[in-house]
C-alpha cells in the first residue's frame, strides 16, 4: 500500500521549494538523530548525493536537485510525516531515488569511498556490512 501512495502521489510534490531546508547541520543532525528510522542503506545514498554536490566538476542544475532532496529529508514537513510508523521515510527514499537518478553520471568510487568513509566515522566499522551495495 504504501509503493501505491509513493506511485500515485509523489509526482506531486515540489521537491525544489525544500532547497531552503537544507542545511549541512541539519544533515547531519537528522543522520544522527535517525539512523533506525531511515535505515542505512538511505544514509549512503543521501551521502553519495551530499558528497557529489560538493564536487566541483557537479553542474548547478543537478546541486539544485541534490540540495531539493536532501532539504526534504531533513525536513519533517513533508507528504508523509517522518513520524508516520513504516511509511515515514518512503517519500524522503523516493526523493533520493530522484536525485541519484540525476546525479548518477557523477557519482564515481571516490564518491561512494567518502560515503562510506562517513558511515565508518558516524556509526563504526559495523554498519558498513549492513549496505547492500559493496
């Protein structure tokens, strides 16, 4: 039920008007605060996307849509309320989905090594065994 809200719903929302929401800060504090609740194969993901956008060789266009998605993670106002138990986080993942899709060109092993790398500092050596992607 929940892919049905996600298909049928999140082409509506205008990802774009939360650029203003992000923040570095409140990156890294929705990180911290969440892990359990976003789970971190979505924390990589959001990394891959925060560590692209500060590549130079990285196209405004795409920062744009990078920061749009990122600022709706970290934002709790939102299609469906982080709070909302299971599905909280499902349209924050699909608006990563977006952003990776834009930004896949840019995202190379370096890019993927500083996400990690993150994680490792962040959570320790332990959560990395948890990503489905090596």
């Amino acid at each position: 039920m929940k892919n049905e809200i996600i298909d049928a719903e999140f082409s509506e929302i205008e990802v774009e008007k939360y650029t203003d929401e992000y923040s570095e800060e409140g990156l890294w504090k929705k990180i911290k605060e969440n892990v359990t609740s976003i789970g971190i194969s979505l924390i990589y993901k959001a990394l891959q996307l925060y560590y692209v956008a500060q590549s130079p060789t990285c196209p405004m266009k795409v920062k744009a849509g990078i920061y749009g998605a990122l600022g709706y993670l970290i934002s709790p106002f939102d299609f469906i309320p982080d709070i909302t138990p299971i599905a909280g986080y499902t349209d924050d993942a699909a608006a990563v989905g977006i952003a990776l899709l834009l930004a896949q060109m840019y995202i190379n092993d370096d890019i993927k090594a500083q996400a990690k790398g993150k994680i490792k500092d962040i959570f320790g050596a332990k959560a990395l065994e948890k990503l489905d992607e090596d």
